[in-house]
C-alpha cells in the first residue's frame, strides 16, 4: 500500500510541475503580447500625430515654386519671344 501511495503522490506531484510549466509559458507569451501591443499603440499614436502634422504644416516649398517660375517666366521667356519675333521679322525682311 505505501508503495501504490508514494506512485500516487509522485503523479500528483509530476502534474503540479507540469501546470507550472504551462503557467511559466502562458505568463511568458502575454508579457511578450503585451510588449507588442504597447509598441503597435505607441506606433499608431506617432503615425497619427506626424498624419496630423503633415495636415496642418502649410506648403512652403510650393508657394516657393509659384513664385520662382513666375519670376523666370517673366524675366527669360520674354526675352527669347522678342528674339524670336525679331528674327523672323529680319528673316521676311530679306526674303523679300
């Protein structure tokens, strides 16, 4: 009869460390989701924050561009059309 007990106990016992062992993962596996769900929060909230800082962040750079091609159009295509426009009347000029 000791014999069947002591079998029996060692059993138990071989449960028990199996449950803990379980219990060691589980623990194990949320902490590492919980470690993935605070970094995936903290990347949606500086995803959100840089979406909203591009919204409201006026475009300077195109502002620029108007203003730069405004300022060569005036200045260089004009002097090439009145080139042009003198070339082509120097050019009826002599055909004729």
């Amino acid at each position: 009869m000791n014999r069947a007990r002591v079998e029996e106990i060692a059993a138990a016992v071989g449960d028990l460390l199996k449950k803990q062992e379980e219990v060691k993962e589980e623990k194990k596996s949320k902490a590492i989701l919980w470690v993935f769900a605070i970094i995936g929060a903290i990347a949606a909230a500086v995803a959100i924050a840089y979406a909203i800082y591009c919204y409201f962040t006026p475009d300077y750079l195109e502002d620029f561009e108007d203003d730069f091609d405004d300022d060569f159009e005036e200045d260089f295509f004009d002097d090439d059309d009145e080139e042009i426009e003198v070339a082509k009347a120097e050019k009826k000029s002599e055909e004729e």
